[in-house]
DNA sequence: CAGCATCCTCGGCGATACTG
DNA sequence: CAGTATCGCCGAGGATGCTG
C-alpha cells in the first residue's frame, strides 16, 4: 500500500491529488491525459477540428481543406472516415445525411466540438506565437552537440 | 495554380488564412499543427509536462511519478530519456548534471516549458470538466450502433 | 459520393543488457 | 543512477478495390 516510494516527500501530495483527480471519472484505467491523447494525440484529429470551425463540410471537401492545410499531403478517405467517427462517437461532431444515393453527407461540430476546437486551437496558436523562440533554442541545442 | 478546387467559395478565404499563417514559419512543411503533434501527440509527452509543472525532478523519481499517474503503468527509462531530449532540444525543459558518476541529473521546466505545461493542463482540464457529456455522447452511440 | 474490407508498410515504443 | 545500443513487437495509418 505504499503510496509513491521514491517520490519526494514534497510532491508526494500533488501526485497523489492529480492521481486522484484523473481516476475520478472512468473506471480506474481512464485517465483524462489518456483520453485527451486518446481524441487529439494523432496525425489528424487536431487539424480537423479547426477546418471543422470553420463551418459543415462534405465529406470530399474536407478532405481537400486537410490537405491544404498539412503540406498538402492528403488524409485518406479511410482515416478521415475513421477520425470523423471517433469525433461523432464522443459527441463534438455531428453527422448528416440527405440522399441515399449517392449519398450526401455533412459533417459539422457540435457546441460540445466547438469546445474542443477552441481548445486544440489555444494549443496550436500558442506554439504558433512560440514558434521563434523554439527554433532559436533548437538551433541552439543542435549547435551545441554537434561541436 | 488553381487554389482549392471544390472547397466551397465562402470557406476559400478563411481556409487561405489558415495556410498562410501555418507556413510564415518553418520552411513551408513545418505547419504549426505538424508541430504540436510532434510535441504533444504521442503517448507521454503530455502527462510529463504536467508532472514536471510540479516542479524539478530526478530521472528516477520522474519515472516512478508518472507512472502513478498513468495508470501504474511506467514509461521505459529510454523513452523517458527520449521525450526529454525532445523537450530539452525545443527549450522547453533544462537538464541540470552535477556530480560524474553516478551521475546526479536534474529536470526543470523553463518558462517556455512552464507556458506548454500550461497549454497541456488548459486542454487536460477541459477534457475532465466535459467528461460526462462525453461519456453520455459515447453511451448514446454505442447504444445506437449496436440495435 | 461515402463507406467498408483487405492487405501491407513503417515507426513508436518496450525489454533487455551493457557502460561510465 | 543516468544513458546508450540492439532487437522485436504491434498498431496507426496508407493504397486499392468493391458496394449502395
């Protein structure tokens, strides 16, 4: 039942608050860092979110957004599918269809996905504003080990 | 040089903006999104951060606090090693060494370091503040998909 | 046009053993 | 104790072809 053996006896207290917190929701196992890896922590979910702020979207029109956006290397049609339903699972975007075929659909964020889209672009905005100062310490970092 | 061929007219411009602001750093392939994934999208990178926000740590003792808090499973010592150099290279993390051998080594966030650490708790917060409409979404589309 | 099934590639990550 | 080297696994993700 020892809690943290090793682990200073100062942050002994914090761990165990976040360990806490993080075992609150889900049965044990789900952790939120686990989840919020589990939603953006892949090649393609995060730059999703933000074309999806923009507004609904079909599902090829997507597609070509994401590509504009990533160097102009496509997703493919299978991931994009895959992705969308993962987001559609978890409630930040909704699905539509009108006609069965050929089938027209739309995808767009829930307010729920606005949320998330808000939050990814926090994330990238501030890497985005930090961009200069990382790649000066980078340069730094590899100038230096390679002396 | 055709721009975007089938994205819709009223989305052409803010599409536009987005790429424009993804590619004024780096060399064109290095979008701010690429960027954060290759940071933040893998297993541990985000969970070290937020122990690491605590304040400086051990190697050892790093490994042992993050493995309580993800779900008592550890990060090898390579990886750990590994995400750290990563870190350390883009200036968010110093690595401190005092004494040869055996070596006494220290990690500490930077202020950069602190401001990432802070943009990962901002979306970690989010994400367990919405759990349960998560979960309910997730209830809701299993139930669905399965009658 | 959207989606699914199939097959295959590749790299992130873990396990282990060894150095200073 | 921290770091490196080597090996091997596994799953995310790409390519293609077929259906409604």
């Amino acid at each position: 039942m020892s809690a943290g053996e090793d682990i200073p006896e100062a942050y002994a207290a914090p761990i165990a608050a976040l360990a806490e917190e993080m075992a609150r929701h889900g049965r044990a196992r789900a952790a939120p860092v686990r989840e919020v890896m589990a939603l953006l922590g892949d090649r393609w979910t995060t730059l999703l979110l933000i074309v999806l702020s923009i507004g609904p979207w079909r599902h090829a029109a997507l597609r070509r957004a994401v590509a504009r956006l990533s160097a102009e290397q496509k997703i493919s049609q299978r991931m994009l599918t895959l992705k969308l339903r993962a987001l559609e699972r978890d409630g930040f975007v909704l699905r539509s269809i009108s006609g069965d075929v050929p089938p027209r659909v739309a995808y767009a964020l829930t307010p729920l996905g606005e949320g998330l889209a808000g939050q990814a672009r926090g994330v990238v905005d501030w890497v985005n504003a930090q961009a200069e100062a990382i790649h000066a310490a980078r340069a730094v970092f590899d100038a230096a080990e390679g002396d």
